[in-house]
C-alpha cells in the first residue's frame, strides 16, 4: 500500500511540475501539436497518478493481488503511455510514439483488473 501512495504522490507531483514546465517552458520551443501532445502526457498521467492513490486505498482494505497488479499496470502504463509522449512531443521521433499504444492498453488491463477485484469485494 504505501508504494502504491509514494508512486503516486511522485507521479502526481511529476505531473504538476511538467505540465507547468509545457505550458511555460516550451511554450514557443515546440510546436502545437507537439504541445498538444505534451498535454495529453501530462493528462493521463495525473489521471492514473489518482488512479495509483485509488488503488493504494483499496489495498488498505483488502489485500488483493488482483488490486496490486492493477497498480503496477497503471504505473507501467505511465511509463510507457505519458513517458513515450513526452519524449516524442520533444524529439518527433515516431518510434516512440509506436510505444504508446502498449502503456494506453496497460492502463486498460489496470482499469478492467481493478474493476474485478472491486466486483470481487462488494
């Protein structure tokens, strides 16, 4: 459980930070789909930053492997959806943005595996 929160106050805390850092820093530097892109990073990251604490309170209350491994799907997820949108927003290499679609189905199978455990529990 307290993984779950520390990763998700990092995240979260990351995901203010660059988000100000795209809004004030690049602003000018790249693009406007590039920055359009740097957003989307930056949203989906602080929608599973809430979707970590989330499962950091399930895990409090029941201690669920299914409920893990959702957290670690949604923290892959980040990594690999946000994290290859921020590098290729930056350098407009399309291999990473290939990257992209695996961490967006890693965030599903988060979702769909916290969706069970919380069926399994009510």
């Amino acid at each position: 459980m307290k993984l779950f929160i520390f990763l998700g106050v990092i995240n979260g805390f990351l995901a203010v930070a660059l988000g100000a850092f795209g809004a004030h820093g690049l602003e000018g530097k790249l693009t406007e789909k590039s920055l359009k892109t740097w957003e989307k990073a930056v949203q989906y990251q602080m929608f599973h930053t809430s979707a970590l604490l989330v499962t950091a309170l399930l895990l409090a209350k029941y201690q669920l492997s299914t409920i893990s491994m959702a957290g670690w799907f949604f923290f892959a997820g980040i990594i690999l959806f946000s994290g290859s949108l921020y590098i290729y927003a930056t350098t407009t290499i399309k291999t990473f943005a290939m990257i992209t679609p695996i961490g967006g189905f890693a965030f599903l199978i988060g979702w769909i595996l916290l969706g069970y455990a919380t069926c399994k529990v009510m």
